[in-house]
C-alpha cells in the first residue's frame, strides 16, 4: 500500500492530519527535522528521497518565511524530486492573500510550483488559526492576561486548525479537489477584543487586547530574536487585520466539506474545557 506524505507531520495541522488518515485506515509517513517518524529537512535535500520513497500523495508545508533564503531550492525543488518519485497528488498549505500578493510574497512560488507540477494539486490559504490563541504566538498572552497586538479593532475570521486538517485530509485522499483552491476562514470575522472576552469568559479570567504602535510590536519582536524581515512581515499581516484587510469570510470549507465550518465559541469551549489555558 502507498504512503501519504506530511511534511511539518508533528505541527498544528500535520498532526491533525494524520490522526484523521490513520482513523480511515491510509498509511501515514510523517516527516520533520525533529519528532517525526521520518527525518526530513527542507534546507537539507538529502533526506528528501527517504521521505518520498513509495510515496503517492504528499502534503507540503513551507515553514521558512525569511526572504533571504533561495525559495527555487525549497518547495519549487521538491515538488521536482516528488513527482519524479511516483508523487502523483499534492496538497499545498500556503496562506490567506497569497492569490493578491506580488511574486515578493514567500509562498507565491511554492504555489506556482505546484500548478505546474503535472501533478493533481490542491492549495489551502487559510486565515489566521484559532489555534495561535492555545498552541501558538498568543498563548503567551492569554496567560498573562494581556494580548498585545497592532490590530486595533480590525476583524478576522479565524479558521480552526481542525477544520483545515479534515479539508487537507480530504484532498489527500480523495479527486474532487483536484485543482482546486481554498480559502479556508471561520464563518464569522470577530476582532481581538472579542476573541479575548470569549476565552475570559470560558476560563473565568479577565483576558484584555491592547492594541500597540506596529513599529513597537516590530522591536519587540526583534528583542525576542525573530528576524529583521520575518518581523516586519508579521507586523504587516497583522496591520492589515487593523487596516480592514481580510475580513471576509471565505467558502472554501463548506465547498471542500459540504459544511459550515466551525465557530471560534467551538473552539473556545473545546479548548478551555481541554485545560489549555489553565
């Protein structure tokens, strides 16, 4: 029996993933530089055929957004090596307003690499996770009380990583989705200060949103070691949130699923009943 591929299997989505295929049955090979059944290193080609030997369907993360890496020796190269290796379906987690942005943006050309790979493809863009408020950059400030962010009260609608995992899944294993793209959100665009009320309600704490100067978040982000570009990339995204970019709700679940997708009061419930945030 062939494998399904997740590389980033051990990540938000690559997990949730893989404990859906392996519920129905299909065989999962998943792939990261540390965690995962099978090493595997974007920077690092040499552990690319390993990962892709007797592989038919592969899911295909880009984690590095720094701009002064060759992007044509990363996703571009692999989906090259994947299809030569027998790969004949590939599932691409890119991101929100990836289809407006200039070829700048780090994720156009893994995008564009794989529509051009002669393989059956399909392409996430999801919006911000839900998740970054329990696994991600935010944890940190829901603990505390205070979420600081330069997004004023501009709106978004968050999309559950659990959702994303059932479309990707979905895709990987099924042909409807063959040439399709995906705007993956929350059915509702709600902003920060919302967000953070809901979880102070579920977990019984006082949860605020501050709203920051950008140029302040960029420094803190600088303190903290992230790089120059990745910043100030993060700091963008998340301006546009203030700006009213990205607010709108996208279909791409209930066209994938056949369903709506699910609400972050869900999410909020599920996680803080999980203890999370505790």
């Amino acid at each position: 029996m062939k494998n399904i591929l997740l590389i980033g299997g051990t990540g938000k989505t690559g997990r949730r993933i893989a404990r859906r295929l392996e519920a129905c049955g299909h065989p999962v090979r998943t792939a990261s530089r540390t965690g995962a059944g099978t090493p595997f290193d974007l920077d690092d080609p040499s552990t690319w055929a390993p990962a892709l030997a007797d592989v038919t369907a592969a899911y295909l993360v880009e984690p590095n957004l720094r701009s002064d890496v060759d992007r044509e020796a990363r996703i571009p190269r692999l989906v090259g090596e994947a299809v030569g290796a027998g790969v004949r379906r590939l599932v691409l987690l890119s991101a929100y307003g990836v289809g407006e942005a200039d070829d700048s943006h780090p994720l156009k050309v893994a995008e564009h690499a794989v529509r051009g790979s002669g393989a059956d493809w399909t392409i996430l863009r999801p919006d911000w996770f839900s998740q970054n408020f329990s696994e991600g950059p935010w944890l940190q400030g829901i603990r505390t009380g205070t979420l600081s962010l330069p997004t004023g009260d501009g709106r978004t609608p968050f999309v559950d990583a659990e959702d994303i995992a059932e479309v990707a899944a979905s895709a990987l294993t099924e042909d409807r989705h063959s040439g399709r793209t995906y705007q993956l959100t929350g059915p509702r665009a709600i902003g920060f200060g919302e967000a953070a009320g809901l979880i102070g309600r579920a977990t019984g704490r006082t949860v605020r949103h501050v709203d920051v100067d950008p140029d302040e978040f960029t420094e803190r982000q600088l303190s903290l070691g992230v790089p120059s570009d990745v910043a100030r990339l993060l700091t963008g995204l998340l301006v546009a949130v203030r700006s009213g970019r990205g607010a709108v709700v996208g279909d791409g679940v209930e066209r994938a699923l056949g369903r709506p997708p699910r609400s972050f009061e869900d999410y909020v419930t599920e996680t803080a009943a999980a203890g999370h945030w505790t």
